[in-house]
C-alpha cells in the first residue's frame, strides 16, 4: 500500500468541551498543509496545558486564524474526493464535525481511523515504532502537518518491518 493522506487536528484541550484550533495534513504525494482555525464566539474554553503542548496561543488564534467558513472552504478544495486517515480517530473526527458544523458545511472528503488500513501486524509494533521515532526526532514541533508527516512515518516504517522475515521482527 502506499503511504495514506493524513489528517491531524489541534485543539484547545483534551476534552470534550475543546474545539479545533489548528488543522494540517500531509499527503502521500508530499504536499504539506496547515492553517490556524479562529475560535467561534461560542468557544470559550482554553486549557494551558495543551496550549505547552501545541504552543499555539489563543491571541495568535483571534489574530491570525481563519474563520470556521473560510477553513472548512479551504479543506474542502484541497481535499475533496480523498480519503484521509487519523491516528486519533476519535478525537479527530469529532473536531471535524464540530468545525463544519460551526460552518453549517459539509465535508467533500472522508476521514477515517488509520487502524482501517493498518495489518494486524503494524497494528501491534505502531506504538513501540512510533516511540522510537519520537526519541530521533529533531522536530520538536507539535503542530498538525508535521504531526501529520510524523504518522506516515511511523506508517511506513510499520509497514516496512511487516514485511521482513518474522524471525528478524522479532529481534529488532
């Protein structure tokens, strides 16, 4: 398979009054894409642990992100058509919906979970692989494209050692 479209959400918090505030993607073809996503009027709740997290203030929202309207646009015609994966499907597909809701749009392109596409053995080395990869990282960045490269990385290199002989798997 080659290595799925990735879409990765930034949020005011971890919970389920949070809403998105960032949104990026990275596409098989290697076309990267992020926008800030201006907070609507209604969303009110700010937790300053994710924002150590992300490092995306608040003010730089109101100052420089994009309305719920002009971002859902904007997705919606870089991505339609597509079929986008996530490795937070849960989390990620709720922000979606609470960003086109607020737009009262549609999206013209699907998001699933990542676990869709994985084989049972990637599945079972993802977060041993994806932690080795966060320890070589020199990015430290947490935003959504480069978190959205970050997944097809780990996608890959899963994908990668699946397919070597399973004697060597289980050394490595």
């Amino acid at each position: 398979m080659e290595c799925p479209d990735i879409l990765d959400f930034e949020a005011s918090g971890f919970g389920s009054e949070s809403y998105p505030i960032e949104v990026g993607y990275s596409l098989r073809c290697g076309e990267r894409f992020c926008m800030l996503i201006r907070p609507e009027p209604t969303w009110l709740f700010w937790d300053e642990r994710a924002e150590a997290v992300h490092g995306i203030s608040r003010e730089l929202l109101l100052r420089s992100g994009l309305d719920v309207v002009q971002a859902c646009d904007e997705l919606n015609r870089r991505l339609s058509g597509r079929t986008l994966y996530s490795d937070a499907w849960v989390v990620d597909k709720e922000w979606l919906n609470k960003l086109f809701a607020a737009a009262g749009l549609q999206p013209s392109f699907q998001l699933s979970a990542i676990e869709n596409i994985q084989s049972e053995c990637q599945y079972f080395i993802w977060d041993k692989v994806r932690s080795s990869l966060l320890s070589e990282s020199s990015d430290p960045r947490h935003r959504a494209s480069s978190d959205a490269e970050f997944i097809q990385r780990v996608f890959r290199q899963t994908q990668e050692l699946c397919l070597q002989p399973r004697q060597q798997l289980e050394m490595g």
